[in-house]
C-alpha cells in the first residue's frame, strides 16, 4: 500500500499524516513545472537579460545556467528522496547539520517563497494590464503604477481564496497547467515563427551585443562587460528556473513521494529549460528592423511587450499576453500553495513567531492562516513597485521596473541560498548520509560542490545595482535606482543571527516530533 508507506516513513521522521495526501507523482511534478512558468519568468524578466547584454545574454546565459541548476536540482532530488517533508529544505538542513543550519535555511527559503509569490503576482498583474491594453486604447491611455498594483492585490487575493478552498483543488489545477504551458508555449513559438514579416538572422542571435546598463559607458567588449553587466542577466534564468522545491513542500500530500517528489524536481527543471529556450530565441528572431533596416534593439529594452506589438501588431500581441497572463495567474496561485506549505511546517517547528496560528489547519485539512500571512506579507514587499524608474530621458522614457526586480533578485538569493546549505551538509556527510530511493551514486562528490559554487557566485552578482544609477558614489546614484535585493537578504541574516544568539538557541531544537516513535505504524 504507497501511502501507508508513505506515512509510515512520514512518522519516522517525527510526523503524523495530517495533510490530504491525495497528489499523485504528476501532480508533484506539476507544481514545480507551474512555478517555474516560462509563460512567467521568460516573458516578465525578458528585459533583465536584454539590458544586461542582449541576444548573447539569452542564446548563451539561458542553456549554461540551465545546466548548472539542473545540477543543483539533481542534488536536491537526492534530498528530498532521503526525506520526503513538507518542512523540505531547512528540514534537511536540520537533519544533517543541527538546529542552527535548520534554522537558518528556514528563513532564508521562507523569505524567497514569499518573494516569489510577491514577484509572480505582480508579473501577473502587469500582464493582464497589459493583454486588456493590446484590445482597448482607452484603457491603455489611463495606464499609472497604482492600477497595476490594484490589479496585483486582486491575483493575490484569487490566489489566497484558491488555495484556502482545498489542497485536492489545488492538485486539479496544477495538472491543468502543465497542460496550458505546454499548449500555450507551443503557440506562441507558432505566431513568433509564421506571423512577423521578417526575423533576424542566427548570427544576431548568438553575436548580437548590448548593454543598457550604464556601465564601462555602453562598451560591449570590455572586461566589465564581460565579467559584470552578462552575469546581471543571469536573473532571466536563475528567477524563471526556481521555486521547484516545492515538490519537497508539498511531498506529504504526495503518494509514492520519495520518488515521485525526486523525479518531480529534475524533470520539472529539465522540461521547462528546453521549453523556455526555445520560448526566447523564437522571441529574439522576431525582433523586426527598423527604419534604417537594422535590428530595433530599442525595443527590447522594454521588455517582450514592445518587440511583440512592433512584429505581431496588437490582436496577436493581445493573444499572446492573455496565454502568457493565464500561464501566470496558475503560476501565481502554485507559489503561494507552495509558500503556505513551508510557512506551515516552519511554524508547526515553532520557529515564525505566532506559529500556532500558522500551523493551524482549516476543516479543509489546507493551512487557511498561513496562506493569508503570505499574502499579506507579499504586498510589504512590493509596495517600492508603486515608485517609477526612468532610466532613459523625459523625451525618450525607458521605464525599467527596479522593484520588480528587486523583488525577484530577493526570491533567488532567499531560495538558492536556503538550497546550498543542505546541499553543502550533504557533501560533508559523504558515505554517511543515508540514500533514498532516488539518488546521485557517487556523483555527489562533485555534483554538491559545483551546486554551492554556483549558487554562491549568482547570488553575489544578483546583490550588485543592475544599472549604474543605484552605486552610491556614482554622479547618477538615486535611491529609486538602488537594488534593494541584498539590503533585504542580509539584513535578514543579521536579524536571524542576532535572534538565534540571544533568543532562538535556547528554544528551537530542530524539528519537533508530532509522534512517538513506539506510534510508528
């Protein structure tokens, strides 16, 4: 019997089956395929590459970063097989490093959990926006920062009342949208192919160089440019391709889950890096030419919606961005389902201040109060998108989208760095660690390492100003400029170091048992 196994290993490690386990090994897959939503991360952190070295930051960056995650996946795969619990990452970390590495990676992955959340209901809301603006001029006349922030409270709230309804529910409409994101990318790449009256040629795709930034004054052959301005694209990646451990946070809900949450984790990093690839290089052969017959890379710099309405003209630019708003709004709503999960199992740990009212769990077996505490928590942090940021001039505006960005830099930072932690314990633990039914052999040896490095190294460029104007000291330096993304992280590890010291060490203990071990079926 699967889910008699799956709850007597459950209780193992401390846990009574107190979830709906009713997901079954796709529906696994398919909240990590939903969360990493190309339909999402491609098209609203398109702009982010493109600025930050153009067609060379897409062509090459995407598949090299790929690989390197799908590594860091294949690591925590292994993870998740040896202990299959929603509590997942810092639950890993607590099992082979003790209280404080738990208690550390806990925050840490709850901080990008909730960013995530913030950052794709906000993409969100910019595109549905944007696809009723391609259908009405009116509308898009009235366009201000205050309407799409509205717009984003009211995903967050479809998302919350979604997921507060019922778990099972939420399995339905994931499996759901792996099917609108397979469908819904495959026509997109139609139109981009048969639609524009010219596409660029290969060697613009893998040549093609900009820099928008402001650094090493434009060059695109300069050490800086090389070394500094590409690697600020990597968010295009490293924000699309994330929040896939969620098939950890959801594996108690999941029959068969220390194999089904495994594979759930590769396979969705796997799928949506061939997918969102081919997604993007048919976005940068579209790029049409303009009046001296040369690539408009201008319009990148806007993001995908100005190349889109330049090559497809507005009715299939507006059916492009309903595909990709739809995509989003069950992006949206798998983030938060993912978030509630971990917000609940840190706090079923006692480790989120009032953790009894996040533990708690409705008639519907769902964590009601964790999911509004997200929610609530996700419009703080986006509050800085309601400021503008020019970038350009008054009669040449290039409105760049700072806080959004921010925000998804903090999802990376917060969530990759809450994975290195038990990766790293992994690797330490050598022969010791005690395999799963899914694991990496011997090829941990230099799997784990490589996941750390990587991770590490993103994350130091993710923490820099993407854009000159937010170096203090720099002649163009404005706050509304400034990457509040590391001010965050590390202002977060200072508050969890000096509450563990002072407070946190004398009380949390790592994981609590919510079951004997004489009660272990």
């Amino acid at each position: 019997m699967e889910t008699d196994a799956d709850s007597r290993r459950l209780a193992e490690m401390g846990y009574s089956q107190d979830l709906d386990r009713s997901w079954s090994g796709f529906s696994n897959f398919a909240i990590s395929f939903s969360i990493i939503s190309i339909l999402a991360g491609c098209l609203t952190n398109f702009a982010a590459a493109w600025n930050n070295g153009g067609p060379v930051s897409i062509s090459w960056s995407w598949p090299i970063i790929s690989a390197l995650i799908l590594v860091i996946g294949l690591t925590m795969s292994e993870l998740v097989s040896a202990y299959p619990t929603s509590g997942g990452i810092y639950w890993w970390a607590a099992k082979l490093g003790g209280p404080r590495a738990g208690f550390y990676t806990g925050w840490l992955n709850l901080i990008g959990l909730i960013a995530v959340t913030a950052g794709v209901a906000y993409g969100c809301a910019t595109f549905i926006d944007f696809t009723i603006s391609a259908f009405s001029s009116s509308w898009a006349e009235g366009y201000s920062l205050t309407r799409v922030f509205v717009i984003f409270l009211v995903v967050l709230a479809i998302a919350s009342v979604l997921n507060i309804f019922s778990g099972h529910l939420m399995a339905i409409m994931n499996n759901v949208s792996v099917w609108w994101h397979v469908a819904g990318v495959l026509a997109i790449v139609l139109i981009l192919l048969f639609v524009p009256d010219e596409h660029q040629s290969i060697n613009y795709a893998f040549t093609e160089r900009i820099n928008n930034s402001g650094y090493s004054d434009g060059s695109v052959s300069s050490f800086i440019f090389f070394f500094a301005v590409i690697p600020f694209g990597f968010l295009l990646t490293q924000y699309t391709i994330t929040g896939y451990d969620a098939c950890a946070h959801l594996s108690e809900e999941t029959k068969g889950a220390s194999m089904g949450a495994a594979k759930g984790i590769w396979q969705s990093i796997l799928y949506s890096a061939i997918g969102g690839y081919i997604l993007l290089m048919c976005i940068v052969f579209a790029v049409p030419n303009g009046a001296d017959g040369n690539p408009d890379n201008a319009l990148g710099a806007g993001g995908v919606l100005p190349i889109f309405d330049a090559a497809l003209g507005a009715n299939w630019t507006g059916t492009v961005l309903f595909i990709s708003s739809a995509g989003q709004l069950f992006c949206a709503v798998s983030c938060m389902t993912s978030s509630s999960r971990m917000t609940y199992a840190f706090s079923r740990d006692r480790a989120v201040p009032g953790s009894h009212l996040w533990s708690k769990l409705s008639s519907n077996r769902v964590p009601a109060n964790a999911v509004l505490l997200v929610a609530a928590i996700s419009v703080l942090v986006t509050l800085p998108a309601l400021v503008e940021v020019n970038i350009g001039t008054a009669d040449a505006p290039i409105i760049v989208p700072i806080a959004f960005f921010a925000v998804t830099s903090i999802a990376v930072q917060g969530l990759y760095l809450s994975f290195a932690i038990p990766i790293y314990l992994r690797w330490k633990h050598g022969e010791n660690f005690e395999r799963g039914e899914w694991h990496n052999g011997e090829k941990y040896k230099w799997m784990n390492p490589l996941a750390v490095a990587e991770i590490v190294i993103v994350s130091l460029f993710l923490m820099m100003p993407s854009y000159r104007g937010g170096m203090p000291g720099d002649e163009l330096f404005s706050w509304k400029f400034v990457n509040y993304a590391p001010i965050v992280v590390i202002g977060v590890l200072i508050a969890i170091t000096i509450w563990w010291e002072v407070s946190a060490k004398k009380w949390f203990k790592g994981p609590i048992r919510t079951i004997d071990p004489a009660e272990v079926p």
